[in-house]
C-alpha cells in the first residue's frame, strides 16, 4: 500500500511541472492585460512597446519602425531570438536580462502566468 502511495505522490511531483510548461491561451489573455497598456498582441501596430504579433520565434529587436534601446538592440544583434526558452527568461525579469532595455515592467514571478503568456503569444491572432 505504500508503495501505492508513494507512486502516485510522485507522479503528481512530476506531473506539475510539464502542466506548467505548457501554458493555457486563454489564461494568458488574462495575465496579457498587464502588457496591453505599452503592446499589442493581435496587430502589428507598435505602441510604447513594439507589437509582439509574431513574437515567438522572431529575433530580438526586429520590428521595423521600433526605435528599441541600444541595450535591445546590441541583444538582437547577439543572435537572440524570442523562443519560448528566452521569454520565459525575460518575462520573469527584463532588466535582468537586458540591463538597459527601455521596458518598466518588473517582470512576471508566477510560472504559470509565464507559461500562460507564452501560449497566447503563440495563438494566431484571429484567436485573440
């Protein structure tokens, strides 16, 4: 019997982590109102902050008629793309990442709520 339990603690240990990583869309939307002051997701207009209409897999500082920082752009030209690796880096803590990047935003400390972002970005934009 113990074993039994045991068994099942330990999925559900493991089990967390990969419902975390993939995020839900429609919970995104949700956290996604904390960014939709300065960006759009669902249209390629650039606001205080440049669309992110496309933003996974697109390479950092790449929106035309974005005028990024010199610590953005210096990023983007480093190679760095916006994969789902790096906007969970970001998103956790832009200024971490990019010391000087112009974005206030302190950051998103929930995992899930990264997640979440991440697969509303994802989401074509019909869906959003």
């Amino acid at each position: 019997m113990s074993r039994l339990v045991a068994g099942f603690l330990l999925s559900l240990c493991l089990g967390a982590p990969a419902a975390q990583a993939g995020g839900d869309a429609a919970a995104g939307a949700a956290v996604f109102r904390k960014c939709a002051t300065c960006h759009t997701a669902s249209e390629p207009t650039n606001r205080v902050g440049p669309s992110l209409m496309g933003v996974v897999g697109r390479p950092a500082a790449s929106v035309a008629d974005y005028n990024y920082s010199e610590a953005m752009k210096a990023f983007g030209a480093a190679g760095h793309v916006w994969d789902e690796a790096t906007l969970s880096e970001y998103l956790l803590s832009p200024k971490a990442m990019v010391g000087a990047t112009k974005m206030s935003f302190p950051g998103l400390k929930k995992p899930q709520e990264i997640a979440d972002v991440i697969a509303y970005l994802k989401a074509p934009p019909a869906a959003k």
